[in-house]
C-alpha cells in the first residue's frame, strides 16, 4: 500500500491534519513541541466518484476503493540530523515512505507558539530540508567509505557507483529535494535508490491557513506557491482546523464548504495531488460482487496490472478484457458494451488507462 509522511516542524498543525485525512480523533494534538512521539498510522480510502456509478449499474453494495495509508510524523527541530528532539527516529520514519506531505505553517497566531518564535514558512522549509539532507549525506558518505577498495580497484560497477555518490553530495550541499529521473541515467537510478534517500522522496506543500485565507490563500501561501513551482512539487492550500471540522459535519460537510466558497474539501485535493506527484492510475474490477478499485503506476501493462490483484494472474496472463469506463455507463452492462463492439481484448503489451474497466483471463 502507498504511504505519505506527514512532516514539518511542531506546532504546525500535522496532528490536526492527520485527524482531518483519517477521520479519526486518534492523533494527539496539543500546543508544545513533540506532542507526537511514535507515528500515527491511517488508511484513507481514495474518493473515486466513478465506484458509487458502477455499484448501481452492476447492482452490487460492495465497493472497495482503492487507499492510502498515512503516517503523523514526530515534528521536526533544527539539529535532528544530529540527534536533537526525536531526530533520528524521525528520519528513520521518513526513509519509510513512499511521498512527504510537508505541512507549512501559514497562519497568524499568538496563542499557538512558532518553535522559531515567528512564522516564516520560506524558513521553515529550509530547515526541514536542510536537517534531511545533512542525514543524507551521512547515508551517503557512509555508501563512499564502503566502496572505497572496490573504487580503487577499478571495479567498473563500484566506479559507476562512486560517480553517482559525488552528484549526490554535490545535490545535497543545495538542500533541496532530488529528482531522480531528471538527473540520472537509467543504468544510475538504481544505485540512488537502493540508498532510500529522504531528500528523494516526492514532495506536497499543505500550506496551512485559517479558515479566512482557505480560498484566496495569503502573503505566506504565495510564497510557498512560488517555492513548489521552482523545485517541482505539489503545493495545496488546507486549513487543517477546518477540516478536521468537517469530519463532524458528515454529510453537511459539502454545503459548509460551498458557504466558504470552496468546491472541494483540502483533504480530497491533496490526496489528487499525491496521485499527481507520483503519477498513479486506477483500474477497475466490477461485477455483482464487488466495485474494486486498484493503483498501478502509469504505463503499467496489463499483466503488471493483474499482478497487483493476485501474483497467479501476473504468472498465468492470456489477456485482459478492456471496457472503457465512460462507455460502460453510457451503454449500461457487458453485454450492451460487447454487443456495440466497445469491449475488446487486448495482450501483454496493452498499457492500462486510468479508468478502464477490466476483466483478466489467466492460466494457473
């Protein structure tokens, strides 16, 4: 399953947040440093419209979306790379997930202390990705010095490796987050990867706010704006307090949202935003058993697809039987969709679109 750490310094709103995401008043909140210790853990179904749509076409009450599980992080202080607040197992929890949710205080607030003493969320991001790239540089110095023989040697792998190091030394002295794909080679990649670096990790900007600035945004939003844009990460304007509210109001939760004159709720955006940033899919199985949506990355073909239900439909893969989403509502069932020649078959080639209905034929 998918999992987003959601980090950023104490008191800038991750509990409060975290409780909004999972609907559920597990996560301790309070106004001091450290409130949370040991990582919060949630599932998150992902919203898909489309699911409720087909359970009434295939007249079935079982839907499975498909999740995402989300980790509350211990808050962060300047020195965690060495050890100060909770900083190294903090950065081991970060090592562990697949995207960073970094909650950026924007908001004005006398009665919730800054652990800075003011709110600048330029400042604060800086000091995130600072103490995360001074703990990568450890990981890999460490990878140097373990090399180092095979290096001298003039092994070809350990040599390729080496240069691969030195790139990311020289990346991490900027303090800021790597794309992998835009700055390695392909045969590169996987020497990066194997080091789980954090300064790797896709990056979302929850630019925190009060419940005046939620449309608009403010000076302090703008900022972080700007900032995403520049180094390729998702930015999403939240009031965690807000939305944490929204949680009580169950079905009143969207004529509450259009009275602020928002369209969606933050937590929704954000989660389309973690689909965005690691360029997800969703395929779909349907039938009067279920609705069941399943994640696969983009271009995946069909019998990686398969694979994610059951490794025995990846090994035994004959063909994928492909109904577009959109068509199947149109014409109503299968049958209507074969007989209008919309549903087709397709091989092991065939790259699975978002939305596609599916219906695989394997050999155990």
């Amino acid at each position: 399953m998918l999992r987003t750490g959601i980090v950023g310094l104490p008191n800038v709103g991750k509990s409060t947040l975290f409780n909004a995401l999972t609907s559920a008043k597990n996560a301790q909140s309070a106004n001091y440093p450290f409130c949370t210790i040991e990582p919060n853990v949630g599932v998150v179904n992902v919203p898909d419209e489309r699911l409720e749509v087909l359970a009434k076409l295939c007249k079935t009450e079982q839907i499975i979306p498909t999740a995402i599980e989300f980790v509350d992080i211990a808050g962060l202080v300047k020195g965690a790379s060495k050890g100060e607040g909770l900083g190294n197992q903090f950065l081991h929890n970060i090592r562990e997930v697949d995207a960073i949710i970094h909650v950026v205080r924007c908001f004005d607030d006398p009665n919730t202390i800054h652990v800075s003493g003011k709110v600048n969320p330029l400042d604060d991001i800086d000091t995130i990705n600072t103490e995360l790239a001074l703990a990568d540089i450890a990981s890999v110095e460490k990878r140097e010095a373990r090399i180092a023989k095979q290096v001298k040697a003039g092994d070809k792998e350990a040599v390729l490796e080496a240069g691969v190091l030195h790139t990311l030394k020289d990346l991490l002295d900027k303090g800021i987050f790597i794309n992998i794909k835009d700055i390695f080679s392909e045969d590169e990649v996987p020497y990066v990867k194997q080091l789980n670096l954090m300064s790797t990790k896709p990056v979302i900007y929850a630019a925190n706010v009060s419940e005046f600035d939620l449309k608009d945004g403010n000076k302090y939003t703008k900022l972080v704006e700007n900032y995403a844009q520049e180094h390729n990460a998702e930015m999403v304007i939240i009031s965690a307090k807000i939305e944490e509210e929204l949680c009580e109001l169950g079905t009143e939760a969207l004529a509450y949202l259009k009275e602020l004159g928002i369209d969606d709720s933050g937590i929704n955006r954000m989660i389309r935003s973690v689909y965005h940033l690691l360029d997800l899919r969703t395929f779909i199985t349907a039938g009067e058993k279920e609705v069941h949506a399943w994640t696969i990355p983009a271009g995946a073909k069909a019998p990686q697809a398969a694979g994610v239900i059951h490794t025995d439909f990846e090994k035994g893969f004959i063909r994928a039987e492909i109904t577009p989403y959109d068509e199947f509502v149109k014409y109503g069932s299968y049958a209507a969709c074969k007989e209008k020649g919309v549903t087709r078959l397709e091989g092991k080639d065939y790259i699975i679109q978002d939305g596609d209905l599916v219906h695989f034929r394997f050999a155990v």
